[in-house]
C-alpha cells in the first residue's frame, strides 16, 4: 500500500514545488544583483548627460555674441559634450536590460540634482557667501530630498526579473491588462490632441501629458529592444524575431514624436516648468505602463509597494523644489529708447520713444504717437511744405524739400 500511493504523494508535492520555483526569483540574491547594476548605470548614465548637457550650454554662453550662428562646432567643448551625452545615453539605455522598468525611469532624478549642482557652481552669475544660503536653500534641500527619494526607490524597488525573449514579450504585448491600459492610453491621447490642436488648449498639463503618454511607450519598448539585445549577446538570439523590429519601429516613432512636443513646449514655457511638471508626469505614466506590461510588481509585499510609493513622492517633492528655484528666462524685446540718452530732446510735448512696431515688422526707426491712444502704433507723420520763391513775409517751415531740376 505505501509502495502504491508514493507516486500518487509525489504527484501531489509537484505543484507546490513549481510553485516554490515561481517565487524563487523574488528572493534570490543574483535578482538583487541585477536591480543594483541597472540602478547604477542609470545613475551614470544621468549624470553624464547632465555633464554633457552643461557643457554644450557652457560653450553656447561663450559664443553668444559671435556673427557666426555654427561656431560653437569648432570647440573641444562642445564636441565633448556630445561625446559624452552618446555615452550617457548607452549607459541609461543598458540599464533596461538589468532592473525593471519601474525602478529605472524615477531614476532620472539624478540628472535633475546633477544639472542643479553644476549650474549653481558653473553657469550662474557669481553669487556672494552671505547670499548663497538666502539664494539656494530650496535647491539644497530639494537635492536632498531627491537623494532619500532615490535611495528609497532603489532599496524597495520592484525585483522582477524576465527574460526579454521574443516569446514573452509577445505573450506580454497581447494580455488583457496592457490591451486595457492601452485602449485607454489610446482614448486619453485623442482626447488630448485633439484639445491641443483643434481648441488652442496650449496648457502646460495637456502638452506634457501628451509627452508622458508617448514616453511611457517608448520606456516600454526600450526596455524590450535592450533586452533581448543582451540575451543575443548571451548566446539566445532574438533578433530573428519580429517583435523585435516592431519594437525598435514604436521606440524611435514615439520618441520623435515626444520630442517634437517637447519642443513645443520649450517655446511657450520656462524650462523649470517643463523639468518638474514632465518628470512627476512621465515617472507616473512610465511606472504604470511597466506595472501593466511587465507586471513589475507581481509577487511583492504591500510594505515594499508602499515605500516604493514614498520614494517615488519624495523624489517628486525634490525635483519640484529643485526646478522652482531657478531663474525664469526673461524674452528678448528689441527696442530703441530715445528717452533714455541724456540731452536729447522729445519731439512732442508728451513724449515720444522711437521703438519698432511689434505688430507689423521688427524694423527699427517706427515713431510712435502717444497723442492718441486708438492709434499708438500709427507713425507720427511731419508736415513737409514745398518752398515757395519770390515770396516775402513768410516764415520758414521747420521743414523743408528743395525740389532741383534736372538741369540743375
């Protein structure tokens, strides 16, 4: 009898070992590993880029009044910036490959606390002692929320880990939960453009969430192409895979696209703005559709899934006031004051500036008529009279036109 139900016992102890081996990838250590070699390309990868980014700004500030618009091409500097933003770039995009998804995008704080150091030191003007801590006591103590922020995303983040093979991340394009999440995405997005473009909504929230949509895709696909490029390089080829180009196809159209609404955003408002707002609404998107597609968070405890949740509002709140402190760029107006050179006269009583007019043309020299208000951007004409000859008596006009003959 025993002899008869061992193999039924055996068969009944098999699912709890499958089961056992499911988790196990929560637990191993090796999965730890890979969170920390992902975490800290991420960081290097950000940091470089802002290095790079400061770089090319500091050679554009110093060829600001150069007639030649290219010049900034022809310095170590600038080259070197780009040198560097390349590898920054390989650095964030190999990171993907190592940690989830949802442990590397709020990771781009780093780039944010870097960019604040180095601008503070570098770029500003020149700041005295008794004035720093008055000045930048918000970008301080914004770095330093983001550093808690970042230690608590990079301590409780998610530790699932997957093979980024051609079979599963079809399996992953075709479940219901990411066909919902982007059914919706989809609506959202409509909705959106349609706002932007068709009622002249250009509010900073609805540019940049159309941005945050479009990134959110494209960390997804990023994540897929760096993987199965590192399983390739392991020995699995997946580049026989179509998902593969697919894949590589979304990534580049929806960063194209992401950055052309960037750049759209940048022309209507200040860069501080845009780096606070676009980071606490990418992270989110990002993390969501990570959360959906590759099921970051299956299997982990709601102590981990809640001070991941906390680091992810801390590094909000220090990005926030790490932004808001800077400088708002002031708009150039062009103008000519006449009132403002010493010993020159107005030509009415009320006063006359020679400034250009902003509603036709940028040409200098329009005089405006402040006589009238309805017309304060009609030029101020001057009576012109013919001289007459022969005539006595008469006084001069205050100006005169000699008409000349040809003869003469």
């Amino acid at each position: 009898m025993e002899g008869g139900n061992s193999p039924n016992l055996q068969l009944q102890q098999l699912p709890l070992a499958t089961a056992a081996v499911s988790v196990q990838p929560h637990t191993d250590s090796f999965s730890y590993k890979e969170n920390l070699i992902g975490a800290l390309l991420a960081i290097f990868g950000h940091l470089v880029i802002s290095i790079a980014l400061n770089l090319q700004k500091y050679s554009h500030i110093r060829l600001a009044g150069s007639k030649d618009p290219r010049a900034y091409f022809k310095t170590k500097t600038w080259w070197c910036g780009l040198f560097l933003l390349v590898l920054g770039e390989l650095g964030v995009f190999s990171s993907y490959a190592f940690a989830p998804l949802s442990l590397i995008v709020p990771l781009s704080a780093v780039s944010v606390i870097a960019s604040a150091i180095i601008g503070i030191i570098f770029i500003k003007e020149k700041w005295k002692p008794k004035d720093f801590l008055r000045r930048y006591v918000l970008s301080f103590v914004g770095c330093g929320l983001a550093i808690v922020g970042t230690y608590l995303l990079i301590t409780f983040g998610p530790n699932s880990h997957e093979k980024m093979t051609g079979e599963n991340i079809t399996r992953h394009l075709v479940s219901w939960p990411f066909l919902l999440y982007m059914l919706v995405e989809i609506i959202i997005f409509c909705l959106l453009l349609y706002f932007y473009k068709e009622k002249n909504a250009n509010y900073i929230v609805v540019i940049l969430l159309l941005v945050a949509l479009l990134g959110s895709m494209t960390v997804v696909t990023v994540k897929a192409v760096a993987g199965m490029i590192v399983v390739s390089i392991q020995g699995n080829l997946q580049l026989d895979y179509p998902i593969f180009y697919i894949m590589l196809v979304c990534m580049i159209a929806t960063a194209i696209f992401q950055a052309t609404f960037l750049a759209q955003a940048s022309q209507l408002y200040d860069s501080s703005q845009i780096a606070s707002i676009g980071y606490i609404l990418s992270t989110t998107a990002a993390i969501t559709a990570g959360a959906t597609f590759y099921l970051d968070f299956t299997g982990e405890d709601v102590l981990h899934i809640c001070m991941f949740a906390l680091g992810c509002l801390i590094a909000f709140l220090g990005v926030f006031l790490i932004t808001r402190n800077r400088k708002k760029s002031v708009p150039f107006e062009p103008y000519i004051s006449m009132d403002a050179m010493p010993g020159m006269q107005n030509m009415h009583d009320k006063g006359i500036a020679v400034q250009p007019d902003l509603k036709t043309s940028f040409s200098y020299g329009a005089l405006e008529n402040n006589d009238n208000m309805p017309e304060i951007y009609t030029p101020a004409t001057l009576p012109i009279v013919q001289e007459q000859h022969g005539s006595k008596g008469v006084s001069a006009p205050p100006y005169r036109v000699l008409e000349h003959s040809k003869k003469e």
